[in-house]
C-alpha cells in the first residue's frame, strides 16, 4: 500500500521558498510598478537575480546553475512571478533556452555557453515562433544550411523572450525543408555574431518590463559544432524543452494569481463601506473564496506536473493541464482583484490591474491554452 | 581565520504574541527567524572568511525547529554547525546557557566568536557577557564596524553623535549591532549544499554536563493590556482646553 499523500514541503524546498519569498518581497516588489511603467528591467535588479542564482535555474551547478529540479523551480517561479511576472519570465525564458543544451548538448558546448548564463549573469532567449508559425511551429521558414564547417542561418524570429539582452540565442531553423518537422535543427547564436539583428522592444499590454521583440538572422555564420543534437533533431527538441518548461509557466501564473488575491484580501480587510471593512460582506467573502479555491488547485495542479517530471513519469497531460487551468485562474482571479478594489483596482498605482495584464500573457505563451486542451485530448484518446 | 558564531532562533519580528492555555508563550502559526542581530554575526563572519579564509563555525542552542536556522547561515555560507539540544535546557537562565555554550567552545579551535548584541525575543543582552567572562575572553558590545588586523580587532561603537572605538586582542567576543553590514540571502545554490555541511547535534551529557537548575525561573508571562484607543476632545478652544486640562489631570493623572 503507497503511504499517504504528502503535502508537505521539504525543509530545503521551504528554504528556496523563503529564499525567493524575501527576494521578490525586498528586492522585486518595490520596483515592480516603475518597471512595468518604464518597459524596461532594473539592470542591478538583473544583476542581483543571478549573484542568488535566481537566474539559471535549471542549469546544474557544475555548469555554474543552481541546479533546481523542476519541483524547486516551480517554487522559485512563483515567488519571482509574486514581486513581478516581467522578472519571472526573464528568468524563466533563459531556462527554457538552457533546456535543449542539457537535453541533448555535448559537454563541450554546455561549459561553452551555460556558464555565462549562470556565473556569468547573462540570459538566453529561445527562437522558435515565427511571424507565421506561432502555435503550427512545425511550419517555420528559418533555415540553415551547411557550407563545410559551417552553418549559414537565415529568418526572422518573432516575439523571443529577453531578445536585446541574451547571451546567447537558442535558434531553430530548417535544415532540410522537405522534411517539414523532421528537417528543424537548433543551433546557438552567440551574442555579437556578424548577421544577428534585433528588431525593436515589443510595446506589450503586459510583462510590459520584459525584452520582447523580433530576432533577425541574416546570413549569420556558426561553427558546425553550434549545432544542438543531431540535424533534424531540433522539433523534438524543442517540444520536450517546451513541456519541461510549462509546470513553471504555471507557477508563475500561480505566482500572480497569490499576488493579486493577497491584495484583494487586504484591501478587503481595510477598506470600509457601509460602516464595516468589505470583508464582512457575504459577497466579498464568497468571491475571495473563491479565488483562493481555483489558485490552490491550480498550485496542486503544477506541482503535481514538477512531481511527474521528476520521478520520470509521464507528464504531458499533467504539465499541459497546469499550464491552462493555472493561467486561467491567473486572469479570473486578477479579474476579480480589480473587482474587489473597485475604481482603485482600475488606476495604475494600485498592483492589481498590473496583475491582470500580465495574467493574459501566460494564457497565450509557451502553447496557448487552447493548443494545451488538444495535447489533453490527445493523451485521452491515445 | 576561525570564527565561531553564536546564533539563536528566535520569533520573526512580525509575530504576534500569544500565550498558550498554561500561560506559556505560544508559537502555533509563528514564522521562526534567526534573531536579526546573530544574521550580522552570520554574515560578518562569512565576509571574514571571504577575505582572510578560515572556516565558520555556527553554535546554537535550541530544539529541533532551530536547526532550520543553522541550515539558513550554512546556505549563506557558514562551514559547519553544532546544535545543543536538549529537553534540559528547554528553560534555562542565561548563567546556565553561558556556562553551556562555553562548554560546546571547549575544544574548538577559533580567533574570534562573533554574536548578536541582544535577542529580540528575551532582549536579556547576557550570554555574550557571561560567556567571554567564562571563557575568559575580552568583549566588544554593539560593534557596527569590525576591523582585524593581526591579532587585534578594532570595534566601533556608535553612541549619540560619536564613535567609540575600542581595541581588544583576539581571541574575543564580538557583539554585533545593527549597521554592522547588510546580511545576504543565501543563494539558491548555498540553499542546495547546506544539507551536506556537517550539522553535529549534541546533548548535555555529550558535553560532560549534567541537568542544571537554572538560577533564574520563569513565573510566569502577561501580555500587555491592549491599547485603549485615543480620545478627542470636540468643541470651542476654551471649553476643550478645559476638558482637556481635566482629562489630564483627573482621568490620566499625568499632570
């Protein structure tokens, strides 16, 4: 007979959590509202993430990462995505970069590349979607063809995470366009290679602080041994990196969704209408109930999908539900935080609305929600 | 440098204090903390080792709750740890915990023990005293700036409007205050190795001691009478003056 079910975080784990906890309380938060206003990263805040390993933290620590497993990451996610999802997300788009390499990168490119995103506090970015290709990725025109010791990559990539400031750029792009997905291969971009542009930062209605913008590729050169895998590995790839990623998607959308219902529960306790704090109103009470039900099945939810992963079980049913139901709950619930502040949710100098704008994003990246309910019908009717 | 720091577990700040039904302080619901000024000590001492090398002893006294504080300085970057615990010394006086703590020393090789000025929960400020008494080690209290040079330590102490600067010869007892530094988080890497560093646990007979009665007891806790919420006095200047005059006088009595 299997024990009981243990909801308990590890000592370590509760550790990580205080951790990131004070770290977004102290350091995130009260610079949270300037980022979101100014669209742009604290850079010492940047520089602060990667001194604590915040930074990579998928990258084992003999390649200068912390060295998380995925249940540590999702806690880590959540608390960065609580002081502000814009820092999350950097964080957790350098690790959806790093996940290919440690799949299936040779040791020499992973002491090549991974320290400096880890020790090195830089970040990575992952291009995969296209202008045409976002949800159909099978179908992205980049392409890279081999001219003796080297590959010679052409495209145009759109909205990649931490795109003006990465280390290094996670490209993929045909090297064989009649094999259609089994012709895709990935390749590091170092930054500063002859041929490699942005485009501008992205104008965003959320994780407005986040570097988002367009990748351009034009005839940039990379030695044959910047090849990630094998030559027509790179869908695969990229599949497996996205479903390792994904429980972290949902911790952040947890993340945001605890923010907002914590201010949503204070402002309730103090603000008065009618003689008493809101908070004695039955309708008050039913919708806070309500959120904090959906935001701890949603947590339950992702870290039941880190467990799998973990314990080498299948999980991509479980990574794909968290991902959804977490970041639908993330927009419910911010939704309703607005509601529950009235006018002052709406203005810009109460967190909430922020909240709810950044909300949508998890809804829509990383497999939008409605690619996630087809990966779950497909392992129903598998 | 060797550098032993003494550390205690105490309440967050933030925690409200409740009594249980027997009138003991309850900790039910209460997020536990390394006593604020021992995280100066931690960190003063892990940036002396950074600098000069050496190793970072941390010692605590408590029970088995405490050691998620000893693993928090060891993820910061302190080497090793001894934990005392012992159902003995679950209400012990400060004479008692001195005499403890310099029994645990014993042994221990170290050029500087490094502390808290005071605990923010009993705020007896009375180990470190009485330990470098036993030990019979020179002191330098509330230090908000450390200096070593070989052998010696120069201190700062801060009072109103001037700095009082001491120097004792090491080994010596070092109470931090705040100011000292600004303490670290431990970085998520330190959180993953502390698990591996040595954590000894020792007890009372292990250190050669037997029960001891405290000197001091505990009778018994109060908490203090809730605050009665302020009074405002309404109405013309010279009639509220009045009114007020009287409350002072009849109902505060403080003039």
């Amino acid at each position: 007979m299997p024990g009981p079910l243990d909801y308990r975080l590890s000592d370590e784990q509760l550790a990580l959590q205080k951790m990131a906890r004070e770290f977004a309380r102290q350091e995130i938060s009260p610079v949270a509202l300037k980022m979101d206003e100014e669209e742009e990263l604290d850079p010492f805040l940047i520089k602060r993430l990667a001194e604590y390993g915040l930074q990579s933290l998928n990258t084992p620590v003999e390649y200068g990462g912390s060295g998380l497993d995925a249940v540590g990451i999702c806690i880590v996610l959540e608390e960065l995505a609580k002081g502000c999802a814009s820092v999350a997300v950097t964080s957790a788009a350098t690790a959806l970069a790093a996940y290919p390499l440690l799949l299936a990168g040779s040791d020499e490119q992973k002491k090549r590349f991974l320290p400096p995103i880890g020790e090195g506090g830089g970040l990575a970015s992952f291009c995969l979607t296209e202008a045409e290709a976002g949800s159909d990725a099978a179908s992205i025109t980049s392409t890279a063809v081999r001219y003796g010791r080297e590959y010679v990559i052409n495209g145009t990539k759109a909205f990649v995470s931490n795109g003006g400031s990465a280390e290094f750029y996670l490209v993929f792009a045909s090297t064989d366009r009649s094999k259609k997905a089994k012709g895709i291969s990935a390749f590091v971009v170092p930054r500063g290679t002859p041929g490699l542009r942005f485009g501008k930062k992205l104008r965003k209605m959320g994780i407005r602080a986040a570097d988002t913008r367009e990748i351009i590729l034009e005839e940039v050169k990379v030695p044959v041994n910047n090849l990630v895998g094998r030559e027509g590995q790179g869908f695969v790839l990229a599949m497996e990196a996205l479903d390792l990623a994904r429980p972290g998607v949902g911790a952040m959308s947890i993340g945001i969704a605890q923010a907002a219902f914590e201010a949503a529960l204070n402002y309730a306790r103090e603000r008065r209408q009618f003689g008493k704090p809101i908070g004695d109103f039955q309708t008050i009470q039913n919708m806070l109930a309500d959120m904090i039900m959906k935001v701890e099945a949603g947590r339950h939810l992702v870290f039941q999908a880190a467990c799998k992963l973990e314990q080498g079980l299948p999980f991509t049913k479980e990574a794909a539900m968290a991902k959804a139901f977490a970041s639908d709950v993330a927009m419910e619930v911010t939704t309703q935080a607005v509601q529950v502040l009235g006018g002052y949710g709406f203005i810009r100098d109460y967190p909430v609305e922020k909240y709810m704008r950044d909300a949508k994003i998890m809804q829509i990246f990383e497999g939008t929600n409605q690619i996630q309910r087809l990966v779950i019908a497909k392992q129903l009717f598998a | 440098m060797n550098i032993v720091v003494l550390i205690k577990q105490t309440f967050d700040t933030e925690a409200k204090i409740q009594l249980t039904g027997d009138g003991k302080v309850s900790d039910q619901g209460v997020n536990l903390i390394i006593n604020p000024y021992d995280e100066f000590a931690v960190e003063e001492a892990i940036r002396i080792k950074e600098a000069k090398g050496g190793e970072v002893t941390i010692v605590s006294m408590g029970g088995d709750k405490a050691q998620e504080a000893i693993r928090q300085a060891l993820a910061m970057g302190a080497d090793k740890a001894v934990l005392i615990s012992d159902p003995a010394l679950a209400e012990v006086d400060h004479y008692v915990a001195a005499k403890v703590l310099a029994k645990a020393l014993e042994g221990m090789e170290y050029d500087l023990i490094l502390t808290g000025w005071v605990a923010i929960d009993d705020q007896s400020a009375q180990v470190p005293g009485r330990l470098a008494e036993i030990l019979g080690l020179p002191q330098a209290n509330v230090v908000t700036k450390l200096e070593l040079e070989d052998g010696k330590a120069v201190c700062h102490r801060e009072g109103d409007g001037a700095v009082e600067v001491l120097e004792v010869p090491l080994p010596a007892v070092i109470t931090a205050q705040k100011g000292l530094n600004e303490p670290r988080y431990p970085s998520l890497k330190g959180i993953m190795q502390a698990k591996k560093k040595e954590l000894k646990k020792v007890t009372l007979q292990d250190l050669g001691l037997s029960a001891e009665e405290a000197k001091a007891k505990i009778v018994g806790y109060q908490l203090p009478e809730a605050r009665q919420a302020g009074k405002v006095v309404e109405g013309e200047p010279a009639d509220t003056v009045r009114q007020l005059v009287e409350f002072l006088t009849k109902e505060a009595k403080v003039i």
